[in-house]
C-alpha cells in the first residue's frame, strides 16, 4: 500500500514538473492566455467566486424576505423564509470570511506586511 502511495507521488510530481517550469516564463504575445503570477491568478478566480457567493446570498435574503412577507399567516411560509433567511445570512458571512481569508493570504505570502 504505502509503494503504491509513493508511485502516485512521483507519477504526480513528473506529470506536474513542466507545468512549473513553464509557469515561470512569459507567455508570448498574442496567446490570450492570462498573464501573471499564479498567485494573482489564484485571487482573482477567488474573489470572482466570493462575489458570485455574496451576490447569491442577497438574491436569497430577498427572496426569503419575499417568501416570510407573502406568508399571511400559514406557519410553514413563515418557517421556509425565517430557515431562507438564515440560510442567506449564513452565506454573506462566509463570503465576507472569504475574503478576509484571501486577503490575509495575500499578504503573507507576498513578503510586503509585517502585520501577519
């Protein structure tokens, strides 16, 4: 068991090796292929994602509001919106973890803050 471990590391790490390598240089012009560090490339498909999150939680707290204000009364309507309600709440609050997550990230590994 453990030789098969070791064998899938080294298959990965050859398979992964040109990879690395070639994220090192410059991409040639024209290609249209993002240019940058990963790091910068890792954020941005990060942030894009935590917005989407964010964007999603609103659209749920409005339609959790929509749902507990047209329950008139039937306990079921108003228990979906309250568990909508908190369910979008829940996620806004992760999003915004997320990004101070991502930024606190950010800054450690690129060398520049003495905060952290």
């Amino acid at each position: 068991m453990n030789i098969k471990k070791i064998a899938y590391g080294v298959a990965s790490v050859i398979i992964a090796a040109p990879a690395i390598a070639l994220a090192q240089f410059e991409l040639p012009a024209g290609t249209n292929l993002p240019s940058g560090s990963i790091l910068n490339i890792v954020t941005s498909t990060m942030n894009w994602l935590l917005v989407m999150v964010g964007i999603l939680g609103v659209v749920g707290f409005v339609i959790a509001g929509i749902i507990y204000l047209t329950a008139a009364g039937d306990e079921d309507q108003i228990a979906k919106g309250k568990k909508t309600m908190i369910a979008s709440i829940t996620g806004v609050i992760v999003a915004l973890i997320g990004v101070v997550f991502i930024q606190a990230v950010k800054s450690m590994l690129g060398g520049n803050s003495k905060t952290f």
